[in-house]
C-alpha cells in the first residue's frame, strides 16, 4: 500500500523540491510497504500510520530514507524531518516532512446485478462501505485534532 502525496509540498519544508503530487511512497528506512492483493481500507491506512509514525519519531538532525515511485520509475531519497515554526521561529509540532499523504488504497470492482432490486441492494451496500468508512477516517482524524495530537504530519 504506502502513502502517495496528495499535495504540493509546503515551502520551505524538507520535501520541498523533492516530492511530487502522484509520488507513491512504498518504504521508509528499508522497511518496505508490502503491496497486498487484497483491497482493505485498515492495510491502507495501517502503511500511512507506519511512514507518520516513523517520520514524527526521527529524532531532530537525523535523516529518513523513503523509497519511491514517480511515473513508473523506483528511487530512494533521504530527507531531514523538521517541525513547523511558529513566526518566531520556535518549534510548533512533531517531525514533519512538509507534505500531506493519503493512504494508497484504490478499488476498482465490477459489479453487474441481475434485477432492478439486486441493482438497488448492491448500490446500497457499496454506499454504506464507503460512508462507514469515510465517517471512520474523519472520526480519526478529529479526535486526533482535539486530543492536541495536530493535524497529520507528513
């Protein structure tokens, strides 16, 4: 799965120049996101918390190694985390490479029904998956915000 960057990189952070939108983020430090045949939301999401995580612990000064796929083609690249400064300079939150990263997780399926009822149940169900865990991830997300965790860092 990895992370892929879902955003321009902010100024001046350590990704800056680095990484692109599209950048699919399949390692970090040699440990390596295992791409999985199976489309679930929690492996996912389980190889983003891995890179945050690993990213938010890299102590001050020392560099990360990611390993990387941009337009069909593997690198590694090493960056320094840093934390967001306030305007005065002083540190505001955990290690940060500057970028924002979603989870890889991409389904595609093919579904035919065999009735108008059968369309209208498969429909339903699709919807419900895809609301339940929307509504999970943004539960995450807020708690974390509130729990003074910060927005994710990436």
């Amino acid at each position: 799965p990895g992370a892929v960057v879902s955003a321009p990189p902010r100024v001046n952070a350590p990704s800056a120049g680095v990484l692109q939108p599209g950048d699919l983020i399949l390692g970090i430090n040699g440990e390596k996101m295992l791409l999985s045949k199976t489309y679930d939301t929690a492996v996912a999401q389980g190889a983003l918390n891995t890179i945050i995580t690993t990213i938010r612990s890299t102590p001050p000064g020392e560099n990360i190694q990611l390993t990387i796929v941009r337009d069909g083609t593997t690198k590694d690249i090493t960056l320094t985390p840093k934390p967001s400064l306030d305007k005065l300079g002083n540190p505001t939150g955990p290690q940060s490479i500057g970028a924002s990263l979603a989870p890889n997780y991409i389904k595609s399926e093919y579904v035919q029904a065999s009735s108008i009822g059968d369309a209208i149940a498969k429909s339903t169900e699709a919807v419900t998956t895809l609301t339940t865990q929307t509504a999970t991830s943004l539960t995450g997300f807020f708690a974390s915000l509130l729990s003074g965790k910060g927005a994710p860092a990436g």
